[in-house]
C-alpha cells in the first residue's frame, strides 16, 4: 500500500522553445505592476536579463533590475535585494538564472513581506503574512528551484544551508525555456545536471517518498539519464536540453512533496568548508551513497535499471559513468580535502535535515566511512 500523502500543486508551468518571450504577459497575469528582476550578473553577457527586462516593459511594467547575486547567497545577499526592493516599490518578483538567483528572489519575498531574518523561517509554514506573487525562470537544468516552496540560504555564522520553505513563497508561474539552457558552459552543465540527478535518486528512495513523488522522481530519472552526456557532447542538441530541463523540474518536483538524503548531507559541508562547489562535491559523494543505501532500497534501484542482478552497484557505477563523462572530480583527496577533517564533515553532515530522511538511517559513522570512501 501507498504511503499517504497531501498532494498540492504549487503553479502554473510554461514549457517552450522561446517561452521567454512569454514573461511580460505571464508576469502580468500574476497582477503585477512594478517588478522587482532578480538574476545573476554573469548571465549578462549572453542577454538573458536584459531579454526578460525588454518582455516585461513591453507588457507595460515597470522594470527594476536586481543583479547582487551570487553562487550560495547569504542573508547579506538578500537584504541587499529587500533594500533594492523597498526603494522602488515593488509589487512582485521575477527571477531569472540558476538556483542561486530564485533561492535569493524567494528570500527577498520572505523578509520584504514579512520581516525579520531568514533563520525566522527556518523549516516549513512560518510566514504568517501574504507574500508578492512571483515568477521563475531558470536558466539552468539542476537545482529545480523554480518547482519548490523553499528558499535556500547560506548561515553566514555556521557557513550552512537554511532551507525556509513556504507555500506562499513558491512561484506562480514557472517558465522552462530550453533555449536559455544552450548558452550554459560546459561545466555548468555539468555541474547542475549531476545536481539533478541526485535529486532524482535521493527522492526516489527517502523515507518521506510517496507515489506523486516517486512518480515524478522515476520520470526525472528518465530524462536525464539519457541525456546527460548528450547535452556535454553535443550543447546545441535542443531535445537533449529539453530533457534535461523537464528532468530537472521534475526532479525538483520530486523534492518538493519527498525530501533528499545522505547525499545533500554529505555534500554541504564540503561547499562550508572548501568551497566546493555544489555539484562538484554532488558527484564525488553519490555513488558512493547510493551503494551504502542499497543495502535497504535494491528492490528499488531495480526499478531504475531493470534487469539487473546487483542494482546498487550497476546504479552506482552509471552515476560515476556520469561524473567521469563530464570531467568531473571523484576523489575527495585531489581537491585539498584533509583526510584529518573527515569526522568533522561526518558531525555536521549528521546535523543536516535532509540526513533524517535517508533511508537507511545514519550515524556519524556512517557517514564517516561514507566520506572515506569518496576520499
């Protein structure tokens, strides 16, 4: 039998080659007047922001452009975004780039509307305030920020992700413009997309999974296994960009109605103390995650590689097909990592939520000899 779950859709979600032509009217459809565009300053170069600002004035908005983002904003990010916000008057947001800039967008929405500090709305259900109607549109096949309620934001303090998750908080449209995923450069692709894989494998199997979100997880999974290496070999391939894009939000999708698990743990400490970036310490640590929760979920994996006899292991060994194809690191030891640090990265990968819903249960130990694997 099913696990019971409470199923709530949180949007529209536009699907198009070229939807980003599409932003004005779909922004003005939310009642807006004044918007505030939040993006990332790299996305520049190729045109995307001033794309976006071009369709919404044309649908008669007012445009103010928001660009102080960066990979893993803070607090600081964010109130420099609320500051921006309030001096112009905004009546709603639009986000267009990575996961950064939407995670950024939402925690604007949270303190502009309702105040306080981001740690205020750590967990779930905490703004007790109407929130400005948004709008996502990423630019990148990973994070699948534009299908969740949660904002994540860096604890400046503690260096660690605060996931603030509000339904008012998600968007109300969602644009999946493939087109804007052509102009990434190779390791962003990289990056972002072994990203989504593991989102796609951790919901999968936690402990909070149920049939919408295994549903979702599996579909994801579909598009993106396929299409990974294409997308690296061939950028230009607009199907192969396509599936990656639904697979993210899929994948993203997944999240929102399951969670994660030892993966994510592992993987944000490594980001607190090194630097590394998301996906980089993402691909390191899931192969070697997905062996150690196969010893409780094979007769799961064996749904995503049917026909074979040693699941984990062959799910696994595709993972790191992936990582290798893209260039990507596998040892922990040849980014500077100490091997001295190891149980410290254990401990607070311990103290990550999403470490409770793996499902094979953790302990530091555990986790300990997951990091020495990935070493």
């Amino acid at each position: 039998m099913s696990p019971p779950f409470d199923y709530e859709p949180l949007g529209r979600v536009v699907f198009a080659p070229g939807a980003l032509n599409r932003l004005g009217e779909l922004t003005r459809s939310v009642g807006a007047t004044r918007v505030l565009l939040v993006t990332d300053p790299g996305l520049e170069t190729v045109g995307h922001p001033q794309r976006a600002a071009a369709s919404l004035a044309e649908a008669g908005l007012h445009v103010f452009t928001f660009d102080g983002v960066q990979e893993n904003p803070t607090e600081h990010h964010v109130a420099h975004g609320v500051a921006f916000a309030r001096q112009h008057g905004i009546d709603a947001i639009v986000a267009v780039g990575g996961g950064s800039a939407m995670d950024c967008a939402k925690g604007v929405n949270f303190i502009l509307t309702n105040g306080g500090r981001m740690a205020d709305y750590k967990g779930h259900g905490k703004a007790t305030k109407p929130m400005l109607p948004s709008v996502g549109v990423p630019t990148t096949s990973g994070t699948g920020s534009e299908a969740q309620s949660y904002a994540l934001i860096t604890d400046e303090s503690s260096h660690l992700k605060m996931a603030c998750g509000d339904k008012k908080a998600a968007f109300r449209v969602a644009i999946l413009d493939p087109e804007l995923t052509l102009t990434q450069p190779r390791m962003v692709t990289a990056v972002t997309g072994i990203d989504a894989v593991a989102h796609a494998l951790e919901a999968f199997v936690c402990t909070r999974r149920n049939a919408v979100s295994v549903a979702s997880a599996a579909a994801a999974w579909r598009h993106l296994a396929p299409n990974f290496e294409a997308v690296l070999h061939a950028p230009g391939d607009l199907a192969a960009r396509s599936a990656m894009q639904l697979g993210a939000y899929l994948a993203g999708s997944a999240i929102e109605h399951s969670m994660l698990g030892a993966c994510h743990s592992c993987a944000n400490p490594l980001t607190a103390h090194y630097g590394l970036t998301h996906g980089v310490a993402i691909g390191i640590m899931l192969p070697h995650v997905v062996r150690f929760n196969a010893v409780a979920v094979a007769n799961l994996y064996a749904e995503l590689v049917p026909g074979s006899d040693a699941p984990g292991e062959d799910l696994a060994r595709r993972v790191a097909a992936m990582v290798e194809a893209a260039g990507l690191p596998t040892r922990l030891r040849d980014l500077g990592v100490s091997e001295g640090i190891l149980p410290l990265l254990a401990e607070e990968a311990n103290q990550q939520w999403t470490a409770r819903f793996n499902p094979r249960p953790v302990t530091d130990a555990d986790l300990l000899s997951i990091y020495q694997a990935a070493y």
